[in-house]
C-alpha cells in the first residue's frame, strides 16, 4: 500500500494537502489545550487552597482533584513536540468535564454563582478552538433539561421555558462567532506562517523553511532526491542588462520550475541564482536523471534587450538520499560538489555526486574555486 501511494505521488497527485490542514488545525487545537490546562490547574490548587482556609466540606476536594489531574494531563501531553489528535480531543473532553463537574458542585454546594461564572472564565479560553464541540454540549444539556422536566411532572412556569430557550439561542449565536474568530484565528495564523517561509521575489519556499522541511521527509523518505541548481552567466545579466533583468529571469526561472515538479516537492531559492529542489519518493535513479535534464532544458533561454543577448543555462547537481550519510549538511556538499563539477565543465548539465568528485576536491591545492564559463554564452549584435 505505501508502494502504492509512492508511485501515486510521483506522477503529481499532492498526498500531502490533506497532512498540512490537519497539522493547522493540530497546532491551534494544541496551543488550545495548553492555556486551559494552565489555567485548570492554577483554578484548582486556588479553590483547593480556599477550601483549606476556610475549612469547607471535604466533598469539594474529589472535584478539585479530578480538575488538577486532567489539568496535568492535558499539559504533559499539550507541551509535548507533537501529540495526536485523538490524545489532543481527550484531554479537551476532560478538562471540559472537570471544569464543569467542579462548578457545579460549587453552585449547588454554596448556592453561589461565583464557581459558575469561573469554569465560563476558564472555557472561555478554550472556546475559540473547541466552539462547534461546547456548542453542541449546549444543545444536549437543553435537551437534557426539557427531558427531566417533562420525566418528572416538575411544574415549571411558561417564563422560565421561554428564558432557557433564549439562554439556548444566544449561547448557540455566541458559540457561532467564536467558531467563526476561530477559523479566521487559524486562517490568520496560517497565513503569516507561510509568508514568513515565502521568497518574497519568486514565491518557492525560503531557505529556512525548506531546510526544515527537508529534514522533516528525511526522518521517514527512504527515495529521495537533492538537486542543486545555480545559473550560468547570470552575473552577466545583472551587470550587463540591470538587476531588474536579472530579477525577470528569477521569476521566469521560479515559474518553469513550479510547472515541472509536484505541488509534493519542495522547491526553495536558497539566494542569488541558486536554487535546491528536493523531491520526495523517487521511484528510480534513472527516473532522477531525467528530471533533471529536463530542468536543464527548460532553463536554457536567451535574455536580452536587443542590444546585448545573453544566454542563461542551469548547472545542476545530483544526489540521493542513499548516496551519503542521510542528513541536510551531507546531502547540500555532495550536491553542491556535483553542481560546481557541473559548472567547471562548462555548464548547460546535469551531473549526479560521485565520490571522485569529492577526492579531486579534497587533493586539490588550497580551496577549490570553480569561475563560472566566460561569455561564450554572450552575444553583441548592432541594434537596427
């Protein structure tokens, strides 16, 4: 089955669009559960403290130990580097229960609103990821309530109907624009995320970013592939036809790429005219390789102004994740090795790492500095 998904996702199919919602929705419900497990916990060693001082009945103290444990669970597992959804919904169930099972003993055992008005302080915070879930407790504990007034013949006045019902339609539009600030919240949040992780010029992930996604697929990715690119002739550009030329060949660049990689693949501008693309589940060297020639092809362009014509082509360096040690560090060497092999024979190819590669580097007198190709790729031609 995973071989299937691999094979599924080599021809372009985006396996992941699904992960990324559930991990935005993770990461909000996750920062949810850590504020209301603080603020249970601070709630029950407070009232417990209380209840000492003014030496109240020692029923209380069940309510406020089963908040402080679901509190602590909830913050074990909350600030933990990653927690299931599954483990994230219990803990949010718990201490939903505790706070309300501790406030309600409160009202009825001291006729007081006070510990009502507190679990609301408390859930109110938890509102704003958990709002469509408290929402329908809502709705099952008006239920509720008509049921038990109707199964125990209980004479209640016609105005304290009409007030639950109120109480219910305006507890269900509050929940309503909490779920709705919610979704904006996570949306928000999302969306200056990836700003932050944006190359603001051409739009492939920034360079932090793709590190770390990078590193993320190496825990789990057994066919992977690096692919370092750098432009040939592209300093020519900028000095000879202006950075504002320079930056149009970036973009147009950022854009073929885009078209011929997966929406899977990690794409990045790692600055100036270098690029690093790192492709997950590759079925096959051979498979790597025309992928690769195929960026050389589509990179090739002539940029000019009429005057001057300038040819831009791509080296590119090859590794796979077999190849060397399975860590970003190694893995940017071999394929930087290979891409400045590349470009020290001329440019305009693509080469896969190859340890002689990494010997005549390292036998080399003094540090290794592969010029780009002159302006054999240049042409001057009379404007008309």
């Amino acid at each position: 089955m995973k071989e299937l998904f691999r094979r599924w996702d080599v021809y372009g199919y985006d396996l992941d669009v699904f992960d990324k919602y559930r991990d935005a929705v993770r990461r909000s419900n996750q920062s949810a559960v850590r504020v209301f497990s603080v603020l249970a916990i601070v709630s029950a060693l407070s009232i417990s403290v209380f209840g000492l001082l003014t030496k109240q009945p020692p029923e209380g103290a069940v309510f406020c130990v089963l908040q402080l444990v679901a509190g602590i669970f909830g913050a074990v597992m909350a600030f933990r580097e990653k927690c299931s959804r599954g483990i994230l919904l219990l803990a949010g169930y718990l201490l939903t229960a505790s706070t309300y099972a501790l406030s309600i003993y409160g009202v009825y055992a001291f006729e007081s609103t006070a510990f009502w008005v507190g679990s609301l302080v408390v859930v109110a915070c938890y509102l704003y990821d958990y709002a469509w879930r408290i929402g329908a407790l809502q709705v099952a504990s008006y239920l509720a309530l008509l049921l038990l007034w109707s199964v125990t013949g209980v004479n209640v006045q016609s105005q304290d109907k009409l007030f639950a019902f109120f109480y219910l339609v305006l507890s269900l539009v509050t929940f309503y624009m909490l779920n709705r600030t919610r979704t904006s919240l996570i949306m928000g949040r999302e969306t200056t995320r990836e700003a932050s992780e944006t190359d603001l010029l051409t739009g492939l992930t920034a360079r932090i970013a793709a590190q770390q996604e990078i590193e993320e697929h190496l825990k789990t990715d057994d066919h992977g592939v690096m692919m370092l690119m750098d432009l040939d002739r592209f300093k020519s550009v900028n000095d000879r036809l202006g950075h504002q030329m320079g930056d149009k060949v970036l973009v147009d660049v950022a854009a073929d790429m885009k078209n011929m990689f997966r929406n899977s693949d990690v794409l990045s501008r790692l600055g100036g005219d270098e690029f690093v693309v790192y492709l997950k589940s590759v079925p096959e060297k051979d498979w790597a390789l025309q992928r690769a020639e195929q960026v050389v092809r589509e990179v090739r362009r002539w940029v000019g102004n009429g005057t001057t014509n300038i040819q831009v082509t791509a080296s590119v360096g090859i590794v796979m994740t077999d190849m060397v040690a399975r860590n970003y560090d190694d893995l940017y060497r071999a394929a930087d090795i290979a891409m400045y092999t590349a470009k020290h024979e001329g440019g305009n190819k693509a080469l896969f790492y190859t340890t002689d590669m990494l010997d005549n580097r390292e036998t080399a007198e003094g540090p290794v500095r592969i010029e780009a190709p002159g302006r054999d790729g240049e042409m001057e031609s009379a404007a008309r």
